[in-house]
C-alpha cells in the first residue's frame, strides 16, 4: 500500500495541461544534438508498463560541470552523492531514473545511490567518481538497483546517441505531461557553439512543485567558476522565478556540463576575462535554455488554463521586485480569479502589500496586458477590456510602483479544479 | 460592474463549511452578556437583500483598549484612523460597517472613516476621539456614509443591548457561513469578570484569508500596558497561528476594551504585579476566547472537510516548532492529500525540509492521531491504521523532531474543489 502513495506523483493521474504556446514548441522527435555528447532513454522496470524510466547523458570527454541543488533540509541520496562529486568541477557521465526518489530512505539509500554511479562508471569504463546520479518519483521507497537499474544498464549504454535527447527527456518524466528539451545556438571566440537541455518538473507557483531536474550540455569551453557563476544567473532569472525560494523538493537538480568540442578559449579563463562579450553571449545562451525550459515547465502546470507573466516594474531594488511578483503569483485568490476570468484588482493590491516591501499604494498602477485597471492606487473603470483581456491564454500582469527603475519577471499559472482533484486523488 | 468585483468577496457564494464541532458550539442566540457593554447589529442598505452591515459596540464609561492591527503596506482608511485613535488607550464606542472595506479609496475615504466616527461619537454624546470604526467588504469602492452609515445610525443606537451580541456578530459576517462569539468567565483579584468575543473571517492557511476582524469585551479593569501585552501574546498563540505572518488583508483588526465594571483592583498596576496570578488567569482567559473564535474561523474555511490539528514538538525554539507548522498547514499538496484522505507522509516530510529549519530527516517521527506514520524519519508501515486515521472529521498531525523541547500548534483544514469553485465563480 505504502508503495504507491509516499511522496512524489508518480502514479498520479494527469489532467489536461496547457499546451505550450509558440515560441516554445512541443518537442517533437530528435532534433537536436550537440558535439561531443551522447544521450539515452530506456525503461527498466521501476515504472510500471514498460515506461521510460532510466536516463544516461555521456560526454565523449570529462567535462567541466556546474550544479544547484535543492536547498531542501531532507535531501535525497543521488543528491548528496552529486554534492560531493561536483567538488571535482568534472563530469563524464550523469545517469537518472524515474518512478523512484531515493529520499527518505537512510543509509540503503546510500548505498544504493553510490552502487548506481559504481556501475554505471564499470559499464562506461571511466575514470571512478567522474559519474553522477539523479532520482526523481516516490519518496520513502528503497531503490531497486539490481533489478532495475543494474539490469538496465546494458541496454541503456548500447541506446546512447547524439540524437538520444528526446528518449532522455522522456525517461526523466515522473507527472510530466510532455517531455521538455530546449536547444541554441551561438558564436563563441570565433566558434560556433550548441547548447541543448531537458527538464522534468510540472507546476505552478505556491508550494510543492514536483521535483524539478534540468541537465544543460553544451559543447564551449567554459572555466568552471564562469559555468558555475553563469548557472547560477540563469537558474535566478528562469526557474527560481517559476517558484517561491526555498519552495524545493527533496531532489531538485540542475547540472550543467561543457565539454569544449567547440575548440574556443575557454570562457573565463585568465587570458580571456569573465567580462568579456564572449561570456555574455554564453550566460544569453544559458538563460535562453533555462527559461523555455522553465515556461515548459510553468505550461505543464497541473490543470492549468492560464500561462501568467507577472511583471512587477517601478521597484526600488531587483529583489523587492521579485518578492511582490512571487507574493502575486503565489496568491490562491489572485490564481483562482484569473481560473474565473475575473479582473479582480483587489485581490492584486492586497497581494502586494503583504509582501513585506516598502510600497506606496497611491503610486502603484495596473495592467492586464496594456490596459491599465490601477491608476495611483484606484480603479480606473476600464473593466470592460479587462474583461476581454482575461479571457486570453497567455495574460501578462504588469505592476508599476512608482518607486524606483528596478523590476523582475515571473511566471505562473491559474488555479483549477484540476489541480485539486489531480493532487487529492493520484492514488486512484 | 466594477462594483461587485473587487477585492473582498462580499457577493460570493458560499460553499459548505465544517460545522464547528464540540467545544465549538454554534452560535444559537443572545446567551451572553458582559456588564457595562451593549452592542446591536442592523441593515443600513450597504448590503443587498436588507443583510444586516453595521455593529455597534458600546462601552457605559470609556474602556481601556488594546489592539492589533494589520501588516499590510495597504491599509485601509479605518484602519489607519484606529491606528491613530488607539494611541489614547481609551475608547468608548467601536461602529463596524461589512460589505465595503474602504480600502484603496484614497483621501475621500479617510474623508468617510473620519465622518463615521464623528457622525458616531456626536449620536451617542461621547467625547470626540473616542470612537473606532471598522470596514471590511469590497476594496475599492467609496463608503457609503451619508446614504448608509448617516441613516442607519439612530436605528443602530436604538438596538443597542446587553444581548445585542449575536446581531453585532451577523452584521460584520461578509463570506462567513456563521456568526462567531465566544464567551469565558473566571475570577480575578475575588472578583467574577466576564470576556466576550464576536469575530468575522473565513480561510484556511495559506495566502489569502479574507478579512479578520475580532472584538474582545471585558468587564476586568486592566491596565493599558497589561491589555496589550495580554492581547499579543493571545492573538500569537490563536488568530496568528490559523495563518502564515504577514498574510493579511487591508483591514485586519483585533481589538480588546476593558471597562473595569467588574471592580478588581487594575490588573498589572504597579501595586499588583504583571506577574500575579490573576494576571495568568486573565491571560488565560483571552487566549481562550481568541482560540475559540480562531477555531470557527478555521471550521469556517471555505469548502473545507476537514479540521486538522498541526502540532510540531521537539524543537530547539518555539519559533522553529511554528515555522514548521505552519509550512505544512500551508502546503497544498498536504492538504490536497487530506482532502483526498490519502495518508501520504512523504508530502510532509518534504515540506519539513522547506521550511529553512535545521532538522536531521533521521531523527523525525510522524503521528496521525496517535499511530506513528513514520520513525526515525522512514515510514512504519502502519498504513492500515493511517487510513482509518485519515477519513475522520477532526484530525491532529503531530511531528515529532526530537531535536529539543519546543512545541508550537497551528490550525488549519483541507484544500477542497469547493475552495477553486468559491473563488473562482464569486461574481456568478
């Protein structure tokens, strides 16, 4: 009974999500590769009915590798033994399955997470430690490793290729309703440069998105400090503003791995500073894949109707910014009144007067889309085209507090039945 | 159109709420009086259908006041006047009006708070500056004073009664389904005193409870000081534990006025310390009734099936044992999950390990009710037991951290359809 009910969910019903809106197409197909890497999806048993269930991204060569990981206090097995093993600053291999989180699961857990990256490192034949490891799906659950993954891991080496990334993308899913990859390209030091990523991860703003993975390749060469500084950016501006700080599952993960192919000067390296255009360009690209990874992510929301961009302008600081948006996006009743397709600007005021930031109420202006609804903090009579704005899919929430030039982006989704009855009766 | 949109939700149909279980009683007529207080509730026509909207409360001889107020940045025009008044410590009269909350409209509605507590204070033949006023209802619409407020005032005065509190309590109900009063009586310095409380407000945690007034009377004398560290400390352990700090709305409100009827000498004078026993008796007394009113306002959550009890032990600090709580009580997927009736302890555990306290995942355990769920932070495969649990009315959560002696409890319900579908559909 315990087996299909603690934690992640997995098994979950899945409701009609958004389907995402240009300019981010619904992957279709293996598209997309990048030089130097290989990718993999298979099932091996942990998912029932012969889902995809167990990834493998290899990089010909060790590559420079960045990470983030959950800032959750309960931190999954596979992500303790990545915490380490990032220390290295080198990567040659992450392997990931769904349908099992190894979280919750004591020193087995460890066990299992490190007898994973052993076995898949024997297998690849590479250098030990230069191998890591993701989990993602029910929490509370030992991970069967020899008759799952160990089972699987042949299989799962002989399917490797350059255009592997749809079948990766499709083993990494746990309630997901479509698989998410993102790819760009550039020119680095003269270069022409890839940059490809996939993501698992359906949810709106407010608490408990399912955990969220995201592995970016790319084949620049990049310093690892530079990498490290250029993820952390880009998780900020794209999948830090689709949820509440802090607002992390057990087993959140993003990695990303550049393996140099390319034949640029490394990116940050000495010679060539950190300021330099080049690295601007690659953090573009970064931030590029992050964000319609993340709006991927934000679309497949569960049982939402509504994809909102929540733009909060006038600020005096960035994060003041930021915090009112996230208050915004977080709010239930301002999320149920977009569901209702109702302009209801009360609910947005008081949203933002509880977020803790300095504000002036008769300074704060509102717009659904252009139309302005708040004018010096009262209501403009234009509800008739806000009526006709909020009936759209895709609603951008523009706040202007008057105060300052700062201001920050995020995005979010309405609150639905959907939601509900998705969450309260995954079991069934 | 504008009208019947904005901000509070008035207007909106109200789905079936929890009915306040024993202790809890409902609400069933005028059984309560405190000496030296009258109160009456009428229709002054700012609701529709002749619903009562204006309370009044009437203290013989001014009353020393205490009084908490909201945190928002937006704060509604009665709110800041009360602000201002309370500094007297003094107040003789408290005039309510529900179904516009005077907020966001600017100086004409400082213009109509002022004017009420005016036309209020020359009615009853009070000293000027004594008189408090309330508003909750619609945001963003200007208070109807000449043709509400005006009119009905000498209707209001001549309900005023001793019994008058069951009227007060349905005239500033705006989404509650019913009206909420609590009553203690207990013995101070030899003497009897007596405490009541009406309060309106409707939510479970997480954002967005719609307006919390709350009104405590008693005929103890008690110095100003004494009153609001009294208070503080009651509304902490009551109406700031059924939801998260600083998830407020324009208008929250508590306010405490002592008339010293009763004739004990003035607890926390000088001669008669803060320390006394009949300090602690008092202070019991008003944490009693304020967690009696928070109570209903919790059973009054809308579309919620469930009361659930979150108490968090074995903390280093309390503050630790109460963030913790209230993540929990605020994670829609753990309520979902008790909508559902699916014991699903890994959705706790992750929102433990959100909640930016250091905990060790190791040493936790979890009960619902008395049956451990989950030890030393694995599951215990009482599943069986936590089934039957989980499909009562009333159910207490207890998280033990074994990390220390603290302990805090909060109060909260599920997350229903019914909720979306309130909120959502509030116009229709």
């Amino acid at each position: 009974m315990m087996k299909r009910r603690s934690g992640d969910r997995e098994n979950r019903r899945k409701g009609k999500s958004l389907f995402p809106a240009s300019p981010l197409p619904r992957f279709s197909g293996s598209r997309f590769s990048v030089p130097g890497f290989k990718a993999a999806g298979i099932a091996c048993g942990i998912k029932k009915n012969n889902k995809k269930d167990l990834a493998l991204i290899f990089s010909e060569a060790p590559a420079t590798v960045a990470g983030l990981f959950t800032t959750n206090k309960i931190k999954a097995a596979p992500v303790l033994v990545d915490m380490q093993r990032i220390k290295k600053g080198v990567c040659h291999a992450v392997i990931i399955n769904s349908g099992n989180a190894n979280a919750c699961t004591g020193k087995k857990g460890m066990t299992a997470a490190v007898k994973t990256v052993t076995l898949i490192e024997k297998a690849l034949d590479i250098k030990k430690g230069l191998a890591m490891v993701s989990s993602t799906g029910v929490i509370g659950e030992l991970l069967p490793v020899v008759n799952g993954i160990e089972k699987g891991i042949p299989k799962l080496i002989d399917a490797l290729s350059e255009e592997g990334w749809d079948n990766a993308a499709k083993a990494i899913m746990t309630t997901d309703a479509f698989p998410k990859i993102a790819f760009e390209k550039g020119k680095i030091d003269g270069k022409e440069v890839s940059m490809l990523g996939i993501a698992k991860g359906a949810g709106m703003i407010c608490p408990d998105m399912a955990t969220m993975l995201a592995y970016i390749v790319t084949d620049a060469a990049v310093e690892q400090n530079a990498l490290q500084n250029a993820l952390k950016n880009a998780v900020n501006k794209s999948f830090n503003s689709i949820t509440v700080d802090g607002d992390t599952s057990t087993n959140d993960t993003v990695l990303a791995l550049a393996n140099g192919k390319a034949g640029n000067r490394p990116v940050g390296s000495k010679q060539y500073a950190v300021s330099s255009k080049d690295y601007k360009t690659f953090c573009g690209m970064l931030e590029k894949v992050c964000l319609k990874l993340a709006h991927m992510i934000v679309r497949d929301g569960e049982g939402a109707t509504k994809f909102l961009e929540i733009k909060v302008k006038g600020a005096k600081k960035e994060a003041d910014a930021k915090n009112i948006a996230l208050v915004i996006a977080n709010s239930l009743l301002v999320k149920t009144a977009f569901f209702g397709e109702d302009a209801n600007w009360g609910r947005i005021m008081a949203a933002i007067g509880r977020a803790g930031v300095d504000i002036i109420g008769e300074k704060i202006s509102i717009y659904f889309n252009n139309t302005p609804v708040v004018k010096n903090g009262s209501g403009t009579s234009r509800d008739k085209e806000a009526d006709k704005v909020i009936k759209k899919k895709d609603i951008c929430l523009t706040v202007d507090l008057g105060m300052g030039k700062a201001g920050a982006t995020v995005w979010t989704t309405d609150l639905t039945y959907e939601y509900v009855k998705i969450n309260a009766a995954y079991r069934t």
